[in-house]
C-alpha cells in the first residue's frame, strides 16, 4: 500500500471513529431546510463546526462559500466540499471530509395525544415511536384522587361564594333601610325558609348593628344642629331683649328732648343739657343697629346650620345609593359564579368520570391515523397506521375517539347546593 492510500485510509478511519458511522437510514437521508450538520476536515480546521441549512436551501462554509444541499445525501455534501477544497488546494492532496447530522428537522404530531405539538425527527420514526414522543394518546384523569380534588375544590367555591352571598343580601337590606330612613332591616325574602339559621341570624345581627351605628350618627348630627340652634335662638331672644330696653330709654330720652326743645325755644333750656340729649339719642340709635345686626347674623348662622345638615342627609343618601347599587351588581355576579361552581360541581361527579369510562372503554376502536405529507410544492394527504414511516415535515393527524353527548338532566339545582350555613345547624 502507498504512503498516499495509508495516509487516507488512516485519516477517514480517524473521521469515522470521531463522528460515527451513520447508519443505513441516516445514509439515505436526503438534507432539508432547518436541518443542522457538523462538519469536520482535518486539514481545513477553519471549516470544522456546525452550521445549519437556510430557508434558502444552502450551507453555508467559510472558504467555499455556500452549497446547494436541497435533496442531497451526506456523502453527496462531503464529497462536494472535498471537490471544493481540492480545486482550491490546486493540486495538493484531495482533503477528506466528513459530516453528521446533529439535529433533523422536525415533523409535527396533532390531534388525540398527551403534548402535541413539533418534535425533532430520527431515521426510521414509526407512528407509534413519534405518539411515544408526545406522551402518548391522550389520557383523562379519572384517578379518584383527581375527582375527589375536584369536587372538594367545587364544593369548597360554592361554600365561600354561598356565605358571600348572604351577606351581600344582607347589606343590601340595611342600605335599602338606611335610605328608607328606617330604624330596623326587614328580613330579606330569601331568608324566609332559613330564618332560624345561626349563620344568617348572626350576620343579619351585624348588619342591624351597622345600622344603628348609622341611625345613631344621623341622630347625633341632629342633636347637635339643636343645640347650635338653641344657643343662637336663646342668643337672638337675649339681644331683642336689649333692643327692647333700649327702646324704653329711646323713648324717655325723647321725652326728654321733647321738653327740653320747649324749653329752648322760651330761651329757658341750657344748651350743653340738649347736646348731652341728642347724644345719648344717637348711641341708643347705634347700638340698636348693632344688635340687629347680630340678631340677622345669629339667623343666618342657623339656616346655614340646617343646609348643612341637608347636605350631610342628602350626600349620605348619595353613597348609600352607589353603595346599593355596588352591592347589587356584586351579588349578580356571585350567583353566575354559584351557578358555573354547580355546573363544575356537576361535571366533577357526573360527566367527567362517564366520559373518561366511555374513552377507555373505546380505546382500542381508535380509526386509521393520517400524515400530511409535503411532496415539492404539493402537499398531500396518506392513510398510515402505527408502523408507518415518518419522514421530515410530516403531520401527523391522531384522530379522537368522539364521546358520547351527555344530557343535561343530571345537573346540578342551584337551589339544591349544599347550602353552608345549613351546615351550622
């Protein structure tokens, strides 16, 4: 044997030991897009690594630029490198070349399985090997662990929304009490058949106790108007008084004044006494104006009182309104959630278990898989069962098994849902 053969005989047994010798499937596999290869040239190390194929089709190597690799087999790429970097070489020693596929594109499982979804390929996939990959077909959970789970947490949301329930009935009785302007709450219509119940008497309790806290408050606000309007009414009466005594003297100073100018025109009155007269008329004349003005003071202090005590009435009627109305919507939308709670609750003990039976029991009737198959520019549709080859970019349709329609005559009554506070009894 020639150093040259050895020297190539040595090196493609190097080559193989490092990568693997493909097997026969992987030989004939045929490159495609979003394929990912790893090439090795020992005496091009600038060519060594992975590299992937384009959606243009091509691999692209630094030195030798970009190969076509659509259609081709791995020895078809690793020959057509060793061409390339022979003609660049210009005569030296033809370099060998290797490559292996690191990841294949993937082909795509739907339908009946645990995970569907896109799964990287492998030469010689079956059907079964690729449901084995999305974990198989699907698989209901009937464990009664499961169910038992699911019905505690359906009876646990009813129990919860149940108690909401009563006590936004009972706030909307004390707000339609509060704007009625009513001392006590009348006893909600729905709690006529469970009136003796120690749940709802106890928060039928506390809302009566938020009411007269509020009744109390109103009270107190009006006592003490009352007491500001008797205070300024005992003041008004104290000044009418003084107005009145400063009449009575007005009056005698006239008198007075009266004389005195008689007196003065027969040149018998002292002047300086006159003055002193209509001086004193004047100040009484002052100080009635004064207190006139505090009495319409004191007055309008009063009026201002009541409009404010208006205001309060008429602002808290305002939030006790919203607040109703707040109270409304939320209790619309507990009784939806009350009715999905005893639907679920329904499903949990009835429909869900038949079903998984019903599922189980039809497992081996499950009809003929299909693939989609692109073929070129065409794509193409193939009856195939459990032994079928796949091959990259596949979809794999897994039929379901159809269920049989369930009525709905077994679901729950609202009206029947264990209530929680009959659990208090």
């Amino acid at each position: 044997m020639t150093k040259r053969r050895w020297r190539e005989a040595t090196l493609a047994l190097g080559m193989v030991l490092l990568l693997g010798a493909p097997s026969v499937d992987a030989e004939d596999y045929k490159l495609g897009i979003a394929d990912r290869l790893k090439v090795k040239v020992q005496e091009w190390p600038d060519l060594n690594g992975e590299y992937a194929v384009t959606p243009d089709g091509v691999v692209s190597l630094p030195l030798i630029g970009n190969i076509d690799v659509i259609g081709l087999r791995l020895n078809d790429l690793t020959q057509e490198i060793s061409n390339r970097l022979a003609r660049r070489s210009e005569g030296a020693e033809r370099p060998l070349a290797a490559a292996e596929i690191v990841q294949y594109r993937p082909f795509s499982i739907v339908g009946d399985v645990q995970r569907p979804g896109e799964y990287p390929y492998r030469p010689g996939l079956t059907v079964l090997q690729a449901i084995s990959l999305a974990g198989g077909y699907y698989r209901p959970e009937v464990g009664l662990f499961r169910l038992d789970r699911d019905v505690a947490v359906a009876r646990g949301d009813i129990r919860t929304l149940s108690i909401k329930q009563t006590r936004l009935i009972a706030r909307a009785a004390r707000l339609t009490a509060m704007l009625a302007g009513r001392s006590d709450i009348l006893l909600p219509p729905e709690f006529n058949e469970q009136k003796d119940n120690s749940v709802i008497r106890a928060i039928m309790e506390s809302e009566r106790a938020a009411l007269g806290m509020a009744n109390d408050a109103v009270h107190s606000e009006r006592m003490a108007l009352d007491e500001i309007k008797t205070l300024y009414r005992q003041e008004i009466a104290s000044l009418r008084g003084q107005i009145e005594a400063l009449a009575q003297e007005d009056t005698t100073i006239q008198q007075q004044l009266k004389d005195m100018r008689s007196l003065s025109a027969r040149g018998l009155a002292l002047m300086p006494t006159l003055f002193n007269l209509e001086r004193a008329a004047a100040q009484i004349a002052n100080e009635k104006m004064s207190l006139q003005t505090a009495i319409v003071r004191a007055e309008e202090s009063i009026t201002l009182a009541e409009h404010r005590l208006r205001e309060r009435d008429l602002e808290r009627d305002r939030v006790n309104t919203r607040d109703l109305q707040q109270t409304k919507e939320e209790l619309a939308d507990v009784r939806a959630r009350l009715r999905t709670a005893a639907d679920l609750l329904a499903e949990a003990q009835i429909s869900a278990p038949a079903e998984a039976r019903e599922r189980l029991s039809d497992e081996g009737q499950r009809p003929d898989f299909t693939l989609i198959r692109r073929d070129g520019e065409t794509t193409r549709e193939l009856a195939a069962d459990e032994t079928t080859l796949v091959v990259p970019n596949d979809v794999i349709k897994i039929p379901k098994i159809p269920s049989k329609a369930y009525g709905t005559g077994n679901s729950t009554n609202l009206s029947q849902v264990e209530n929680p506070e009959e659990r208090t009894r």
